[in-house]
C-alpha cells in the first residue's frame, strides 16, 4: 500500500502517460502506476546502488520489467530527450530537486508535465519553474505522520499555451489587503487562495520555528544578529497577515 504522499503525487499523473520517476528509491510511485495501468512506461532513476538495487528488486518482484526501467545514474541522465513526457521527482529538498532540473534542462524538452514534492525550500522550486517557462497549474498540501508535504505540479508554458506568470500577480484578499508575489512564491499561490487547515498549520509551525531563531538571535546581541532578527520578524509579519 502506498503512503498517503505517494498516492497524492501518482493522482497527479494523467494515464497513459510515459514517466520517469527521478531518485525513485524503491520505485513504489512508478510500481503503482504500471501496476494499475496508469502509464504506459516508466524509468526509475536511482543515483545510489543502495536504493537502485531495492527498485530493480520492487520492479522484478511485482512482475513490472517489461514497464519500468530501472537505471543507475545522476538526475535527468538517465532519461534521452523526448523519451518521457511526465517526470516525478518526490521525497528531497527544494534545492535539490532545482539542481537536477537545471542540470537535466536539454532532457526537458518534449516533457510536457513535472509533478514536483520538496520536503522544504518549495520557493526555490516555484521561482525555478517560473523562470524556465513552466506553468503551476496546482498545488496540494497534505499531512502524514506529523509532517506537512506539498506537491507542486506544473505544465510546460510552450506545450500549454499558459502564462507562468499569471498565478503570482498580487492576490487581492476580500477585506482588500494585497498578497504581493514574493508572498506567493513562498506560500503558494493556490494554497494561498485555498487557505486549508493543513495549510495554516503549517504556516503556524513555520512561524513557531522563526519565532525560536528570533530568540536565538537575540541572545548573540550582535549588531549582525539584531538586523537578522529584524528582518525575520518583518517576514512573520507578512505571513501572519495572510494566516
Ligand atoms: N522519491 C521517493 C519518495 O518520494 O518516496 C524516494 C525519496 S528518497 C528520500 C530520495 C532518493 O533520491 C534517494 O533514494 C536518493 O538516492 C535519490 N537521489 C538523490 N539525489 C539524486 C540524484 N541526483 N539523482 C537521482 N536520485 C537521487
């Protein structure tokens, strides 16, 4: 059974689609799709022998290998241009997941969706996908196990016809205040507008976690320290006025 997370993020992936699922652990994501006929191939990238080892097993155990190849190698290496035209990359940082896009960048071309799920640093990949001609068309937050997951999916801008900018001008709230850009990008511009329980949750403990630097910082009684925690508290601001 797949956890709550990995369901969410294989919903994001239309049928029929050829994926490639990038540091795919033990290819459970692409094992559930093949398995309920969801995508027609998939690869499995793995850049650990660990973990490729444990998805070519997964793989070969559920009887999948003639739908997903599992291949040993760094991000988008794996994958020729033009061979899938849906890419997962799930379960590690926000700068991670930037770095193997803008390393695989000549691979993207013919992609035609990312479904993208950063345990933290989900700005990054927003101003990433914003500055690289691809358009969020949703997000979704969710909670498991005590911790709070988003999963961003995007369509490239050229395939879609889309505006990437479109989700990021200021949002207007009903009492008439004004959600500018950079808010979006670091709270979502759909969560934002959806305003769920699980996404003020997670705004509150982001605030608790800034509030404990703040109480660090002062402690130092720098003058480096004081501006840091200046600006912290302009931040916590910000984002209290959107909760
Ligand atoms: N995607 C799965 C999930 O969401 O449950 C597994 C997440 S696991 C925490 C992260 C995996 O990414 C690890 O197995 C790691 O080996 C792999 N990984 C890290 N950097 C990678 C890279 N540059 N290319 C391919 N895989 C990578």
């Amino acid at each position: 059974k797949l956890s709550k997370r990995l369901e969410w993020i294989a919903r994001e992936v239309p049928e029929g689609s050829r994926l490639a699922d990038i540091g795919s652990d033990h290819a459970l994501l692409p094992s559930y799709l093949a398995a309920n006929g969801v995508i027609v191939s998939g690869v499995a990238g793995e850049v650990n022998e660990g973990p490729y080892e444990a998805a070519s097993k997964q793989v070969r155990s559920a009887g999948l290998k003639h739908v997903i190849d599992v291949r040993l190698g760094d991000g988008l290496a794996v994958i020729e241009p033009g061979e899938v035209d849906v890419i997962t990359i799930a379960g590690m940082g926000g700068a991670l997941i930037v770095s193997i896009l803008e390393a695989g960048k000549s691979k993207l071309k013919g992609v035609k969706r990312l479904v993208l799920q950063p345990n933290v640093g989900e700005p990054a990949v927003r101003e990433w996908l914003l500055a690289n001609g691809w358009v969020l068309i949703g997000e979704r937050i969710l909670e498991e196990d005590g911790k709070i997951y988003e999963i961003l999916t995007a369509v490239s801008a050229a395939e879609s016809g889309l505006e990437p900018e479109q989700m990021y001008a200021p949002l207007v709230c009903a009492d008439g205040r004004e959600v500018q850009r950079e808010l979006l990008l670091l709270m979502g511009p759909y969560l934002t507008r959806e305003a769920s329980d699980v996404w003020r949750t997670k705004w509150t403990w982001e605030l608790e976690k800034m509030d404990k630097i703040c109480a660090q910082l002062r402690l130092s009684q720098t003058e480096a320290a004081r501006a840091k925690e200046a600006e912290y508290r302009k931040e916590m601001n910000r984002i209290r006025e959107v909760l």
